[in-house]
C-alpha cells in the first residue's frame, strides 16, 4: 500500500511549506480543468460551432451546480483544518460526520431536481432555439453526475484538512486521462456527438468520486467515523452548518453571478456564445493557480488558527500576496500577448469572428488577473479565520458590481459586448479594496491582541 506524506502546517519555512501543501491542489485543479478543456476542444474540432455553443452555454450553470457542493465541502473542511489544528479529537470527528450527512443529503437532492427541471433551466438560460435539443441531451447526461462532484470533494477537502494534498491529485490524473480518451472514442469514432462528450465527462468524474471515497476510508483512519462514537455538544451542528452553508452561499453568488452573465453573452447570438465558451476556458486555466492557491491558503491560515500560531498566519499573508501578485502579473502578460494564438487552439482559423470576440474579452480581462488573484487569498483567509460571512460580503461586491455594470454598459450600442468584459476586473478591484480595508482596520489589531497575551 502507498503511504502518502502529510504537510505539517504549523511549522517549518512558511513559503516552503505552503507551496509544497498548494502545488498539487494546483496541479490537480489543472487535471480537473482538462474535464472541460478535453470537450471544448474535440466538440469546437469535430461537430462544429453550434455543439460548442450547447456545450459552453451549460458551463456556467454546472459550474453553478457543483459550486453549491464544492463551497460546503470548503467550509467543511477548513472547520476540520481548525479542530486538528487545536488538535480537538471528537468536534474533529463530530464535524466530518456532520458536513458528511449534510452535503451528502444536499448533493442527492440537487440532482433529483435539476434532473426533473432540464427544460425550465434551458429556458432561463435564453438558449437559442436552433440548438436547444442538443444543449437537452449534453446537460441531461452531465446533471446525472453531481454525486459523484460531491464524493470526490468531500473527500479531498477532508483529507487535505489532515495535510494531504497530493492524493486526490492521483485520482484526478487517472480521471483525466480517461476523459481525454473516451472524448475521442466517443465523439469522434463513435460519433455520439455531444452526449458522447458528456458520457466521456461524466465516467471520469465517477472513477475521480468512487475511487477517492474507497481509498480514503481504507487508508485515512481520522474518516472512518463510527457514528456510535459521534456525541454531538450544543452549538457544533451550528457551527458546521455556519461554515460549510456560508462557503457555499459564496461560491453559489459567485456562480450565480457568472450565470447571469452567461444568459447576457447569449442574447449576443451563437457567435459570441462560441467565443465566450472558449475564452472563459482559457481563463479558467489561467487564474485557476491563483483560486487554488487561496484554498490552500485558507487550510493553511484554519489549521495555524485552530493552533493558535498567529505571527505565522500574518507572515504568511505578506508572503501569499507577493506570490499571487507575480504569478498573476506574469499570466496576464502571456494571456495578453498570446490571445490569439490560444484562441486558435480551440477554433479552426477560418472562424475569425469568434477568434476575434475571444481576443477582445482576453485582452481586456485577462490584463487584470493580479485582481482576482488578491480576491481568491481574501475569501480563503476570511474562511480560515472562521468569518465566512466576509467572504460572502466581498462576493457580493464583486459579482454585484459585475453584473450590474455588464447589463448596463453592454446596454449601449456603441459599447455593446465589450461592457461586459470590461466590468469584471472593475468588480474584483472593488472587492479587493474592501476586503483589504476591512483586514487592517480590524483584524490585525486583533492578531496584536492575540500575541500580547
């Protein structure tokens, strides 16, 4: 059996020790980007501008889905990452066996749902009507996989909780490479079209959940959780719920937000869905480093919480902000200049105007990633602290300003769909600002408090 090395977070070299934690969470993030990446590319290459358009269109409302599983595994997780940081054997046990049944019953109930609401979901999301069977078919198929969302996430939140990142970084990896293969066999030798990307999507997703679950309760004794043993004291349920429910009220505005701007890119007609589709993937795959390094960052600041190691949490800030900064200054700067060339990747050259649209919205937003970049480390370090709430606030602020100002902008005919590219790094420099703010103001005068005592 193969014995994973765990990541003490309370000690040791703090920069060295949070990349090692942070890298594979990166690299796996990367792998489960390749989910999406693996269909853009062979149903852009192979069936044409209308499948892309039917498969991205249904990007940002499983995105949206999985979002509400991902933040309460999240939240979950960064509780457990602050009671083993105390080292509080039973509110630590107590708590994976709440956030268990809680998401679990959630995840089932989602897709129960979802499942028997397809063609409401079509119709909110304003597809047009010459691709809406097909969108049917690719989101049908797709929505039949959120357990499996919520396995692989529980478990690999709780496991890097106990500082074990690299694991769900295998299972991700075997998955990947599955997606990637069964994409070609079913789309384009079988020709299954878009519901062989979706079949492809969503085997890969059940060896990824199925597999992490069965190795981690085999191999991670703090899981098997005997609910004999649970004894539950008066406030944890709250606690539990206040942050996994709070993670995920987060991640669900977040992605409630960027559903909103998806049903506003489609009213532009199936060109600008086209473009949108492929440039958000490009997008994705850049910023994501900078996403996954928040979340490590945020298990990083729970568990020196739970350990009350406050002088390290601090040290840890200056050194995560200079880190984020000079990897997104160097993404934006490739992304800018390489617009085209990426955009080429995924759409066959004949397709200028769809090239073009995705190199205006990359040119635009991503010269700006060094904003969502500070965001992601505010939402993990809000977390880490026990406020979730926080996080949600500067959420708000950021996708409230974002889709006000695309409605209103895009609303010009002179501006049109450059308003709404234009209005996403103005939201996250808004919510930066607070969230910046709100830290000196107030929370380090507490950090001093702490370190006097």
């Amino acid at each position: 059996m193969v014995i994973i090395m765990k990541t003490d977070l309370t000690s040791g070299g703090i920069t060295k020790t949070l990349l090692c934690f942070a890298l594979p969470m990166i690299a796996g993030n990367l792998l489960q980007q390749i989910y999406n990446i693996a269909d853009t590319l062979i149903v852009g290459r192979y069936l044409g501008e209308d499948a892309l358009a039917a498969v991205g269109s249904t990007y940002t409302l499983t995105t949206f889905l999985y979002s509400v599983i991902i933040g309460l595994c999240m939240g979950s997780g960064a509780l457990v990452s602050y009671y083993c940081g105390g080292n509080v054997r039973q509110k630590q046990k107590n708590a994976i066996a709440a956030a268990f049944i809680l998401i679990g019953t959630v995840s089932v109930i989602a897709e129960i749902i979802t499942l028997c609401s397809v063609r409401g979901i079509i119709g909110v999301l304003k597809i047009p009507p010459e691709i809406t069977d097909m969108t049917g078919d690719y989101v049908r198929v797709i929505l039949s996989g959120i357990i499996f969302i919520f396995l692989y996430n529980y478990y690999a939140y709780m496991l890097r909780a106990f500082g074990n990142s690299v694991t769900p970084l295998i299972f991700l990896g075997a998955a990947s490479v599955i997606n990637i293969v069964l994409d070609i066999i079913f789309v384009v030798h079988l020709n299954l079209g878009v519901k062989g990307a979706a079949y492809a999507t969503i085997i890969a997703q059940a060896v990824s959940g199925a597999g992490l679950a069965l190795y981690s309760l085999i191999t991670e004794r703090n899981l098997r959780i005997k609910f004999s043993d649970i004894h539950f004291e008066k406030g944890e349920i709250s606690e539990t719920l206040r942050m996994s429910f709070s993670a995920s009220v987060q991640q669900s505005v977040m992605n409630f937000g960027i559903l909103m701007i998806q049903g506003l890119v489609n009213s532009f007609g199936t060109t600008v869905m086209a473009a949108f589709t492929v440039a958000v993937k490009i997008d994705t795959l850049a910023y994501m480093p900078a996403q996954e390094f928040g979340s490590a960052f945020s298990l990083f600041v729970s568990r020196n919480y739970g350990a009350k190691e406050y002088g390290r949490i601090r040290e840890c800030i200056k050194k995560s902000l200079m880190i984020s900064a000079i990897f997104c200054i160097s993404v934006s700067a490739a992304v800018v200049v390489f617009s085209d060339d990426l955009m080429r990747i995924f759409v066959k050259a004949e397709e200028t105007d769809i090239i073009h649209i995705g190199v205006q919205y990359l040119a635009t937003e991503g010269a700006f990633y060094v904003g969502i970049g500070i965001l992601f480390l505010m939402y993990g370090y809000y977390r880490g602290i026990n406020k979730p709430e926080m996080s949600l606030i500067l959420t708000v602020i950021s996708l409230g300003t974002r889709v006000a100002l695309a409605y209103f902008l895009s609303g010009f005919e002179a501006i049109g769909v450059f308003g709404i590219w234009l209005s996403i790094p103005i939201g996250w420099f808004l919510a930066d600002a607070a969230g910046l703010i709100y830290m000196i103001s107030s929370d380090r005068k507490r950090f001093i408090k702490h370190q006097n005592e």
